[in-house]
C-alpha cells in the first residue's frame, strides 16, 4: 500500500500580500525504496528548500526547491524512517516522516 502524504499548508508572506494563501505539499510515494517525490502544487517560485533527517536529527541533505516537483535520491540511505522538513526562508512549513524500505 502506497501513502501519498498531504497537506495544504497556510503561505504568509513578510509583506502580507499573500496572507491565507495555502500551498498544497505532498510527498510520495511514502514507504519508498529509493526515489521519494516532493510535489508542491501552485509553486510560484517561492523561497523554497527541503532537509532531510534520520531519526536522531542529524541533517543528511538539504537543497533549494526550484519547481513544483522535487526527486530526492533515498537509495543510499539505509532501511529506516525519516523526517522531511519544507522550509520557507527559516521558517518550517511541513515536516513528514518518511519510511525507507528495501
């Protein structure tokens, strides 16, 4: 069974131009073996960027995120569960827990 994680997360900008957008994020497929997909619906080049973590909170990568769907390689990456946070600028948008399988 295939979990495709969601949510609709509210965008607010420093200015407030854009208070109560919502952007949709959603990973997948979520228990993945090697390639997990980071999907954000209506990406209007926000300041973007996702960091992946192990269950001990060591950061193992992080990148800018540049369109609306983002392949984050996972299959050097043992069997285990981890985290991923969206960040906007410093602040945390979503965090997902990941499972990793074989």
């Amino acid at each position: 069974m295939i979990d495709q994680s969601k949510l609709v997360a509210d965008n607010n900008t420093e200015e407030g131009r854009e208070k109560n957008r919502r952007v949709e994020i959603i990973v997948f497929p979520n228990p993945t073996i090697d390639q997990l997909t980071l999907q954000i619906n209506d990406y209007n080049n926000e300041k973007l960027s996702y960091q992946l973590f192990d269950m001990q909170g060591k950061l193992l990568s992080s990148d800018v995120i540049t369109s609306n769907q983002t392949e984050i390689n996972m299959s050097d990456l043992p069997v285990a569960s981890y985290f991923i946070t969206v960040m906007q600028k410093n602040r945390k948008i979503k965090s997902f827990k990941i499972i990793k399988t074989q």
